[in-house]
C-alpha cells in the first residue's frame, strides 16, 4: 500500500494524497493566485460589509462615540415608525406605476421594430436615455417640468391642457418621477425583447402567416408565448431595480415634497449619511433586503422561472 | 386583390406612427437640453413659448468650461454657483479607466480559474460570489463607508474605486460562462509548448476572448462613467468630485428661486457627448452588448 493512502481508497474516493493535491499541489497554487485579487475585493466589500451590515443593525452608533449594543431595538423602532411606512408605501406605488407601463412599452417597441424595422439607428437612439447617467436625466427633467419655464407644460398647452405643478406638488411627483424612468427603460426594455424575438425562427410565423394568421394572432400565439424567459428576466431585474430608486430623487426631489417621494433607499441614505443612525439605517436596509429577495422567489415561482410556454 | 393591399398598409402605418411617436419622445428632452444650451443670455422667458433656439450662442459652453472672466460669466447669466468641468470630467476619466480595466482584468482572472482550474472550496466560493448578486447596494454601501472612512481614504480615488476595480460578481460569472466553452485542446497544447499558467491565460485565453471582454468592458464603461451613489457618499470634494457628483452639487448651489438653467444643461450636454461618441462609433457593439446583459 503506498504511504500517505487511505486504507480503502478505489478510483472515486478521496485520497489524502488527491486532498493534498487539489488544495496544496501546483494547480491549486496557481489557481489561489489567480483568484486572490477578486477574493479580496470580495470579502472586503461584498462578504465581510453584509455581515457587518446585520451587526451593525444591532446597534445604536453616530459613528462620533462606540457603537451601542441595543439588541432588536430598531427593529422593533421600524416596525413603529411612520416613515417607514410611508417609504414602503411610496416604493410599493412607484413599482407599481412604473412595471406594467414600461413593461408594455417596450414590448410593443420590441414587437414594432422586429416586425417593421432592423434600423441599426432606431434601436440606437431608443435606448440613449438608458445610457445616459440618472443624474443628467434628472437635471434635463427638472427644466422639462418646470411648472412656469419648462418645455412639457408648453406641449400641454398645445393641447389645450392647463399648467400642471408636476414635482412641484405632493400628488404628481412620484408619478413625474415614475414617468420619467419609463422614459429612461422603455428603449432597453425594448432591446431585451427584441433580442429574444430574434431568436425566435422565421420559418414559424411564416407557417402561421401562409395559414392567414394576422399580426395580433402572431404576437399572441407565437411571440408572447416564446418570449416567456425574457419576460421574466425583465420583470424580476425591474422591479429590483425599481424597488432601489434614489439617484433621480436625489436629484430631483430629496425625498419630498412633503413625504411624496421618500422611496425607501433615500429614506435609509438619510438616516445613515444625514442623521448619522448607522445602526437604524442598517436595520432599515436588512428588512430591504428581504424584501427583495421574497419578491423574487414569489415571482420566479409564478412565473414558472425560465422555462416558455412551448417547451 | 386590392383590398388586402389597402388592409395591410394600415397597421403598419399605425405601427410606424407610434414607433416614431416614441422615438420623438425619447429624442425631445436631449434636443431640450441642447436648445436651452445654446440660446442667448436672459431668453429663458421667452424659451417657454419656443422649441426652436433663440439668439444662438456657444457662450453657455464656454462659462461652463471655465474659458470665460468671472465677469463675463456673470454677464452670461453664472450665478456664481460653479462647476469646474475640465476637472470633474478628468475625475470622471480616471475613475472609469481605473474601475474598467481593474475590474475586467481581475475579473478575468478569477474566471479563467473557475472555469478551468481544480482547487478546494471552488464551488462553495463560486456560490458566495453568485449570492452576492442578490445584495442590494444600499445594505454594503454603509458598512463599506464606514471602512473607507476608518482607512482614511474619504475624498481619494482608492476610496472611490476600492469596492469596484478587484471584482464585481456579475464580471466574474459573465466571463466564466465565456470561458467554459473554449475548447481545452488550446491551452493543452500551450502547455507542452512549456507555457506557464499566466503565460497561457494571457497569450491564448484573453486573445480569443476579444468579444466578451469588449463586452464586458462596454458595460463597464457605462455603469462607471455614470455611478452616483457611491461617488456622492465617498467623494464629495471638489478636487476629486466626478461629474455626477458635480452636477448634483452645480445644481443644488444655483438659486432655488432663479437657477441657472442655461449653464445647467450647457454641463449636462457636454457630459452627455461621450456617450453620444460611443454610441456613434461603437453603436453595433454597445446594442449587442446590452442585448447580452439581459441574456446571462
């Protein structure tokens, strides 16, 4: 029996010596090497910082004086406080103006260029906004809606409707806001889907087109079916990134006005780097972060993850 | 026979319209932005009845480039609030060239050894990097605050670019799917030429994998050259600021009561050009680019 080899090992079963290799041979060595600089950005900034984040959230700490053991404290403080609420609310209606309109938006956007056009140009400049950083589009915006100078109470004028305060008053600013990421995601939403009708063979609409079918019997019975795992894609990054809208109310609006657009990263980014409540705030963005991943699990499971309709 | 002829048309007519409805919708507020820019001092009343620029002028370019005296600056409607643009978009520059080639590289580094290479805890590490995926920013953005802040490097590029030029997870998985499908007959016969690991990974493996890192690297660009959050909570001083930030604080310093719209969208406008250039020179790639984000 060579040395160093346990007693039963066949072909399959581990050896001290295959131990040995795989974690301190060569190629182990090597691979440790290639993997160090990643492994260090990710403890130092994704590992250690989510752990740190749920003790933090344990804690009373301004950062000026030690951080303060409390136990449960903010959370049971969260649970009572109105703004938080008031953030889950704001969130909840943001989400839910913004996902069917952009959705069906850049589905018809989608179905439109696959049916019409392969301009190279069109898709370019429909998703431009999307390349755009948040904060220039938010600062355009903020002139476009400008209650007295702006441009988009001109047009309304054109049309005989009258000046509107937009996110100058508490009922129209989160819907401003709304508005303006669908004007920011349709042209990207768009491209997603465009990519998955392409990829959907010609030969099958041709088949349905000699049997007479017309273009809303196409889209219903061939494209929305077999766009199922885009659609899914798109639904569950959306609402997560809708869920974590801040750059345009930061810009924007802060949070206001009155409560109208504190959305629930600006009401945590105020709490952590305004007042200095790293532990509240750090509470606050745990209870996010099951709240997202619930989303997503709940939506995975209804819409059947990635399997289309035709398999 | 003529009928059909008629019927057809019609939906693709109403089709057309609404695609190009939509497309004048996403163009507007850019040409917005460009005509408020370029229209002369004090037409700002006026501009409200008016999509067409008034009294042309660069002059709105050159205050906020910082070519123009104090005093002519005022004459062309500065209110004194400043922006510092050459500087902000250097800032810009380095923070996005750091953060692209540090993350793609490194990225593909760790790729290349979860895709090829047998070592222990390499699935168990692999999931870690997958679920990290799922965290929210807001939650790692404070604790990571918190550290730069102990290390001191509050208001440094190291602080701005330390939680992005190691690694991101989506970088690292993109490129391992890459990676797995390269046939391993390559680096075989690399290896009985006597090449080193690196020496294989960087002669064969980053050559042929010219598409994906060029991917990579487009959508790194972008997210870079427009990151906000963390920028605005790290790296607020003008000295290091990077051009969101800038214009975030451009905008928060001009009066609340008369801002200073023309300057405003002169900034944003010329922050916006780079994009422009991307888009017109690297178009096909950046759409097959983002049509692979949305596909992984």
């Amino acid at each position: 029996m060579i040395r160093g080899q346990l007693p039963v090992a066949g072909p399959h079963t581990l050896t001290w010596r295959s131990i040995k290799k795989r974690a301190f041979g060569p190629e182990a060595l090597t691979a440790y090497l290639f993997i160090l600089p990643s492994f260090i950005g990710f403890t130092t900034f994704y590992a250690v910082p989510a752990v740190r984040a749920v003790i933090i959230s344990f804690t009373e700490w301004n950062l000026l004086r030690a951080p303060r053991n409390i136990g449960l404290d903010n959370y049971e403080r969260l649970l009572a406080d109105p703004l938080f609420w008031n953030a889950m609310k704001v969130t909840g209606l943001y989400v839910l103006y913004n996902i069917p309109i952009q959705v069906v938006l850049g589905l018809f956007l989608a179905v439109a260029m696959h049916r019409l056009t392969q301009s190279m140009i069109i898709r370019g400049v429909l998703v431009l906004p999307y390349l755009v950083s948040n904060v220039v589009i938010g600062l355009a915006f903020l002139w476009i809606l400008d209650p007295i100078l702006g441009t988009a109470n001109m047009l309304l004028g054109w049309f005989g409707i009258p000046r509107q305060p937009f996110i100058g008053s508490p009922d129209q600013a989160l819907a401003s806001i709304a508005g303006i990421n669908i004007w920011r995601h349709m042209g990207f939403t768009a491209l997603l889907f465009y990519a998955g009708l392409q990829s959907i063979p010609k030969s099958l609409y041709e088949a349905a087109t000699i049997d007479g079918a017309g273009e809303g019997r196409l889209f219903l019975h061939i494209s929305l079916p077999l766009l199922r795992p885009v659609t899914v894609f798109v639904l569950v990054t959306s609402v997560i990134g809708s869920f974590q809208i801040f750059d345009t109310i930061a810009v924007m609006t802060q949070g206001g006005p009155v409560n109208a657009t504190r959305a629930i990263v600006w009401y945590i980014y105020e709490n952590a780097f305004q007042f200095f409540r790293m532990g509240y705030a750090s509470a606050l963005s745990v209870v996010l972060f099951m709240i997202l991943i619930s989303i997503t699990i709940l939506q995975m499971r209804l819409l059947q993850g990635n399997r289309s309709d035709m398999e | 026979m003529q009928r059909t002829l008629v019927r057809i048309p019609i939906g693709r007519i109403i089709g057309w319209l609404l695609l190009l409805a939509l497309v004048a919708i996403t163009v507007l507020p850019f040409y917005v932005m460009f005509k408020t820019a370029i229209s002369g001092p004090g037409t700002l009343f006026q501009q409200a009845r008016s999509l067409a620029p008034l009294e042309p002028t660069t002059l709105h370019f050159e205050r906020v480039l910082g070519l123009l005296s104090p005093e002519a600056t005022r004459a062309a409607g500065g209110t004194g609030a400043l922006i510092d643009f050459p500087r902000a978009l250097r800032n810009t520059v380095i923070f996005t060239v750091l953060v692209v080639f540090g993350q793609v590289f490194f990225s593909s580094m760790a790729a290349y050894a979860f895709a090829r290479m047998r070592f222990i805890g390499k699935d168990l590490l692999f999931y870690g990097y997958l679920s990290a995926l799922m965290i929210p920013n807001i939650v790692l953005f404070i604790p990571n605050f918190i550290l730069i802040r102990d290390l001191g490097w509050l208001n440094t590029f190291q602080g701005m670019v330390a939680p992005f030029v190691l690694m991101t997870p989506f970088a690292v998985f993109f490129l391992r799917q890459f990676f797995l499908g390269i046939p391993i007959s390559l680096e075989e016969a690399a290896r009985l030429d006597g090449a080193t690991p690196f020496g294989t990974f960087w002669r064969i493996i980053l050559p042929i994998s010219r598409t994906p890192l060029v991917t990579l690297g487009i959508l790194t660009t972008i997210t870079a050259w427009n990151e906000f959050f963390w920028p605005f909570i790290v790296a607020r001083q003008s000295d290091v600021r990077v051009l969101t930030v800038a214009l975030q604080s451009f905008q928060s310093s001009t009066p609340q009561g008369a801002p200073d719209w023309s300057g405003l969208m002169a900034a944003t406008f010329l922050s916006v050009i780079p994009i422009f250039i991307l888009l017109v020179v690297l178009g096909r790639q950046v759409i097959a680019s983002l049509q692979f984000s949305g596909l992984k």
